[in-house]
C-alpha cells in the first residue's frame, strides 16, 4: 500500500528551522547569563578580596602612624634632653669663667687705671672705669686685643675728661671710660685650640691632591 503525504512538506521544513533557531537562542541566552552571572560572581569576590585588603592596608596605616608619632614624641624628648644636658654641660663649664674674667682683668689692666662698675650679659662683659691719660685706655684695648685668653673684641663706648678733687683738694683732670669686651667662654677656646691642629692635615691633604 502507497502512502501519500499531502501536507506541504517545505512548512513542516520551516517549523522545524524556527524551532531549532528559538531552541539555539534559548540555549545561547541561558549560556550567556550564566557566563555574566559568573562573571559577576568573580568580580564580586575581587571587589570583596580588595575591600578587605584596603581595610588591611588601612589598619596598618594607622598602626604606622602611630609608631611614627611615637617617635616623633621620643625626638622631641631626646632633642629636649640633650638640650637640657647642654645647658647643665655649659653651666658647669661656666661657672669658672667669672674668676678667669677677674684674674684677666687683673693681668691686662695697667697702671693708672680702675673700674667703677663691671656687668657681664650673657658673653657681653661692659666696663665703666677712670684712667689716668687715654694711653692708659689705649694700653687696655691693645692687651685685651692682643694678649688675652678670656677677653676679645675690644669696643670702646666712649671716654670723656673730667676733673676729681682729692683729699687735699687737689684737682686732677683723669677720663672717665666705658667699654664693652667679648668673653671668650671654654668651648670657644677648644674650638680654636682644635683649628690649628686640624688645618696641618688638611693643607697636606689639599697639597696631595695637588
């Protein structure tokens, strides 16, 4: 027996394409949400793995600064005790240099000459005194510019004639004075005692090269 298909067989054709080309989309969309959701899977986990290495970072930022802080705090208090060290350093350094400006002034001052009144501001040593002629005052600068250990820089502020009675009412013409003088403090002096003995290397190190 023969069978005879009448249906038009080039429909059946087309369904069959339109139903394998909605089941490719189907399956080609499944396919590709489940790529983006597991796309959005991984970045989630980076983002979160980051979020929890920048709360990472930032704890220990904060633990730095900390420690830095502290440290800041220690130099300060080092800083203020190596200055404080200074200062007792240079006060027992010190304490001996109103005997040396004594005995300086003993050793310097010539004959004909005496002071009134002596203040000592920090390195700054004022006199007032009385000389005979102004080659006395003159003799005074000339020994503490040139010959003394503990006074420099000589300055003389002014110096005026002026006429004293004695006892027996004798009137003498003497020049009242006023200076102002350096006092070389200890340190100072070992730091010049070690120039010179420094400045032989260097010239023989400069003169090598050479």
């Amino acid at each position: 027996m023969i069978l005879i298909n009448l249906l038009p067989h080039r429909e059946e054709r087309r369904k069959r394409r339109k139903i394998a080309f909605f089941a490719g989309l189907g399956v080609a969309a499944v396919v590709g949400l489940g790529i983006v959701g597991g796309w959005y899977l991984v970045v989630e986990q980076l983002k979160s793995a980051q979020q929890d290495r920048n709360k990472f970072l930032a704890t220990e930022i904060a633990k730095l600064e900390l420690e830095i802080k502290d440290i800041a705090n220690l130099k300060a208090e080092i800083a203020s005790l190596v200055a404080r060290q200074k200062a007792v350093e240079d006060l027992q350094t010190d304490r001996n240099v109103p005997v040396h400006i004594l005995n300086e002034l003993v050793r310097q001052t010539p004959e004909g000459m005496y002071f009134t009144a002596m203040r000592q501001d920090g390195q700054i040593l004022n006199i007032t005194g009385i000389a005979q002629t102004q080659e006395r005052i003159s003799e005074f600068l000339r020994n503490t510019a040139y010959n003394s250990e503990w006074l420099v820089k000589p300055e003389l502020i002014e110096s005026k004639a002026t006429v004293v009675t004695g006892a027996n009412r004798e009137q003498k013409r003497l020049f009242d004075f006023s200076m102002r003088l350096t006092v070389k403090r200890p340190q100072d002096k070992a730091a010049a005692q070690a120039i010179p003995a420094s400045a032989p290397a260097s010239a023989a190190a400069a003169a090598k090269k050479a």
